[in-house]
C-alpha cells in the first residue's frame, strides 16, 4: 500500500489529469449517447490526430526548406508543443463545421458520413506519419498519448481548458438539451437550432482536441463513452445523469490509475479497462436489481 | 387541384364581431424542395376557437402545420398571426407527436414541462423560482404533479400527452396546437384528454389547431374543420365538413 502511495505521488500530475478528465469528458459523453453520435465520438480523437500529423509535417516541410547548414533538421520541442494544439483543433473545427452545415441541410446518413471521417482520418494519420521520417516517433508517442508523462504544465492547460468548456457548457446546457430533445419545438419557440449546434460542436472539438494531445484518443473516447453508459439506466433526470457520470468517471480512472501502478501495466489502456469493468457491473447489477423487482412484484401480486 | 374553398358558416364566422381575428392566411404555397404540396391557401380563423386539421395520409397536414408554427418558410403568400387585433406571432403551445420524442433522454415529467420556460432564459445555469412555479402550475393544470419525478419514458401515452400539454402551456400560450393528440392513447385517456383541452380553451380561452388523420377521433370541443387534401385546404363548420357525404367524397376522391 505504501508504495502505491508513492507512486501515486511520484506520479501526481498524471493521476490529477486522468481524474480531472475522467470527470470532465463524461459529461460531454451523456450527449454522444443522447444524440446517437457515438461514432463521432470514435472519429473525432482521429481527425485531432490526424491534424496533429498534418501540421507537424507542414512545419517540418518548411523547416527543411529553411535548413541553413550546421541547423538540425529536427523541429524542437517548443514547436512540437504549439503545433499539436493548432493541428488538432484547425482540423476538428474544419470537419465539425461540415457537418454542422449538412445537418442544418437535413442530409441524412450521419452514421455513415461518421464513419467515413474516423476511417480517412485514420488512414492519412498513418500515411502523414510515414511521409514525416524526421517526427515520427515524437509524433506516434503524441499520438498515442502518454498519460504517465504528464507534466504540471500540461495539466494546467487541461484544468483551464476544462474549466472554461465546463462553465460554458453549463451555462448553454438548457438550449442544446431543448434543441437536441425537440428541435421542432425548440424552433417553434424561436430557438436557432444552428447556432445552438455550433456552440456544442465547438466545446466537443475544444475539449477533444486537448485531451487527444494530452491523454491520446483512447482514453478520450473511452471515457466520453463508458462512464455515461455505465449510469444511463439507473438514472432518472439530465442534471443526475451529468453529475452521476462525472462521479463515475472520475473514480473509474482513479481505480485505473490503482491498478496500472499496482501492475505495472499501461495507464492509459488500465483506466480504459477500469472503466469498461465498471460499466459491465453496473449493467449486471442493473439486471439483476430489475429481476428483483419483478420478482416482487409478482410475489406481491399474488 | 390546389383550391381553397370557405363555406358559408366560415364566413359568417368572420363577421362575429365579438371575436377578433387569430390568424390570416394569404394566396399560400407550401411545399419542400421547391415542389409545391399545398397551393392558393387563403383563410382566416378567429380567436378561441378550436379547429381541427383533418385529412388522410401524406396530404400534406404536417406541411401545413408546419408552416403555420414557422418551421416551414412558405414557397409564396402569407401567413399572418394576429395578436390583441395587432399583426405580432402570440405564443404558440406546440404538443408534437410523443412518438418522435426520443425515450434515450432520461428526462423526468417535470424536466419535460421545465423546458417551456427557457424562452428568454436559455443562457443560464440555474432555473429560475418563477421557472420552477410556472412547471409546477402547468403539471396542476393537467393532473400530474404527483407524477412529476416519474420517467417521461416510462409514463402512459396518455401521461405522456399530459406532460406535453402542461410543457406547451408553461410557454404561456394564446393557442395550442397538438399533433396527432390521439394516437397510442385509449379511449379514456382520449375523453380525460378532450376534458382538459376544453376546460383550457373555454376558461382560459386558449385557441386550439388539432392535427388528426383520425375523423373519429375528433373531439366534440372542435368546431370548426380544416380539411387537407389533393393540394387544398377547405374551412368549415364540423356540421358541414364532418358530414357523411363529405367524408365520403374525400375519401373517393383518393
């Protein structure tokens, strides 16, 4: 116990930042349930990866070019660090605002339309990485994310970041709940549904394109996901479910970050786990809590 | 094709001087993708009424409806809200068919209704004590305060349409408009239902636009009928337009 102690304070930053965004992607997780969007939820960390690998081979292309003799060829770390987050969320607005436009249009097939940006995107973040000999390996690590490495820095940006979008999202809660529950009422009583669209894309492409950086696409659409699947069917009312699958994610990732220290496995894939073995317990428990009931009901029936 | 015909008792009803006008329609064409569904509309219906949209599948009641909220930018005319005798859109109440509603949203009966207050207060994290009377006032109005944490997912079509009605009434509205209000729901329900929408229109004198396809399911609170089909719109009295003989021309006709 006492070494897991010290581990966990060896490694504070990264426990911090995996808590933190266990609490905070979750919350946005419940409207990618809601909305029936999960696979933009696969994509997106992709296309953010896929700008990450873009705009890290633009700067090495110009770099390059602008070789002067006894130079480098490598981009330093400063650059690497302020490219990422350009690349990730240039590219997230550019495939957010597309589908913004087509949704307003009516154009249907979303599912599939989704599917087609996570696979693109996966594929050209394959070739961009291999077209890139120079940051490959420091670009794939970034791309994967390395959650054990986070330094206090980054968890500064993610707890800024994470405030800002959560306070924002607080505040516009009310109309993207109205205008995604019942966009016809919602117009009827002079809701503009594109602008209350844009709004919510634009705090899903914030958040997304940090945390991918930061934490990788796996723990980021791990726990948009399974937390707010984990609570879904014991929950009744929006401001609960919000609550409950922050709540959830946040000790999700806390018994991840346990286990991977006690282990000594990955971090990131070992929260993921974590999380995935609370929502197959919440959903037995689920099951077995509605056979009670029922089994209640017929004994006070009869 | 694309008629629009007024009988004698509509007209007259325009002369009720007692009664101003609730809404004008103008040389309408309605219709999706620039191809017109309903064409040369031109009526004028009076305040506190309570009318039905009647007519058979797919033609075009819900185009029709959906251009009178402004979901449905209109292809030519005009459609013309009057509110206190002055041309301004009154709030519209608008009940839409349960089923569209999604049942993923764990959404409690008093959330549901909540949402008719955010006009004016969707930016804003917390809700408002007025807010949260005027939900509570609405839930009153229609029988369901008791069941006010309840599921809206899990709660009777008929508790459903209650809670939909109680969410168009905290909108504060001067006319209701329900989409198929009958659908999935049993008889009882219906009468409970045709109660409630009486007691709103008579003592709070909220005017009523029933959607049905359903003839049978008109309630005896309506009075007066908007029938859609074949491109046009006929108005008149339910005497009338809900005779026999004219269902069974409509119904020829397809």
């Amino acid at each position: 116990m006492e070494i897991i102690i010290e581990l966990l304070l060896e490694f504070k930053w990264a426990v911090m930042a995996s808590v933190l965004m266990g609490c905070v992607l979750p919350v946005f997780g419940v409207y990618f349930i809601m909305k029936r969007m999960v696979l933009m939820g696969v994509a997106l960390p992709h296309v953010a990866s896929a700008g990450i690998a873009l705009a890290m081979l633009i700067a090495q292309r110009v770099r390059l070019l602008t070789l002067q003799p006894g130079q480098t060829p490598f981009l330093n770390e400063e650059s690497l660090v302020l490219l990422a987050p350009i690349g990730s969320f240039i590219a997230i607005m550019i495939v957010l605002g597309i589908f913004t436009v087509c949704e307003n249009r009516g154009n249907s097939f979303t599912e599939a339309r989704w599917g087609t940006t996570y696979i693109t995107a996966t594929a050209l973040m394959v070739i961009l990485l291999v077209m890139n000999p120079y940051a490959e390996s420091h670009v794939a690590t970034m791309l994967e994310g390395r959650v054990i490495t986070v330094t206090s820095g980054q968890l500064l940006a993610l707890f800024i970041m994470g405030t800002v979008v959560v306070v924002i999202f607080a505040i516009s809660n009310k109309g993207i709940l109205l205008t995604s529950f019942d966009p016809d009422m919602a117009k009827s009583m002079g809701f503009k549904i594109i602008n209350w669209n844009i709004t919510h894309y634009l705090m899903f492409g914030i958040i997304i394109s940090i945390c991918v950086m930061i934490l990788g696409p796996m723990f980021v659409f791990g726990y948009l996901l399974l937390p707010a699947f984990a609570v879904r069917p014991w929950i009744a009312g929006m401001r609960r479910f919000f609550i409950c699958s922050a709540i959830v994610g946040g000790i999700s990732a806390f018994i991840g970050v346990v286990l991977s220290l006690w282990f000594n496995w990955p971090l990131g894939p070992t929260e993921v786990l974590a999380a995935s073995v609370v929502l197959i317990i919440s959903r037995i428990a689920h099951l077995a809590f509605r056979g009670l009931n029922r089994k209640r009901t017929i004994v006070a029936g009869s | 094709m694309g008629t629009v015909k007024e009988n004698d008792s509509a007209k007259e009803k325009k002369g009720d001087k007692n009664k101003s006008v609730l809404l004008k329609i103008d040389d309408l064409v309605l219709g999706y993708h620039d191809i017109p569904i309903l064409k040369n509309i031109s009526l004028e219906i009076q305040e506190g009424v309570c009318i039905c949209i009647l007519g058979p599948n797919g033609t075009g009641k819900t185009t029709l409806l959906k251009g009178l909220l402004g979901l449905n930018v209109p292809m030519r005319g005009k459609i013309t809200w009057y509110c206190d005798n002055k041309p301004v859109k009154p709030q519209i109440g608008y009940v839409p068919q349960k089923e569209y509603l999604d049942p993923a949203y764990p959404l409690t009966v008093y959330e549901v209704v909540l949402m008719g207050t955010y006009r004016g207060n969707a930016l804003s994290p917390f809700i408002s004590h007025s807010q949260k009377e005027t939900a509570l006032k609405a839930l009153e109005e229609v029988s369901m305060k008791d069941l006010s944490s309840m599921l809206f997912s899990k709660c009777s079509g008929g508790q459903r349409q209650r809670t939909l009605i109680a969410r168009a009434l905290a909108t504060k509205p001067k006319i209701l408009v329900l989409d198929e209000f009958t659908m999935g729901i049993d008889i009882s329900a219906q009468k409970q239902l045709t109660e409630l929408l009486t007691h709103l229109n008579e003592k709070h004198n909220i005017s009523v636009i029933l959607v049905t396809q359903d003839v049978k399911a008109v309630p005896g609170i309506v009075k007066e009928v908007l029938w859609v089909h074949g491109g046009s719109v006929e108005h008149g009295s339910v005497e009338e337009l809900l005779s026999e003989e004219y269902i069974d021309k409509i119904y020829g006709r397809e």
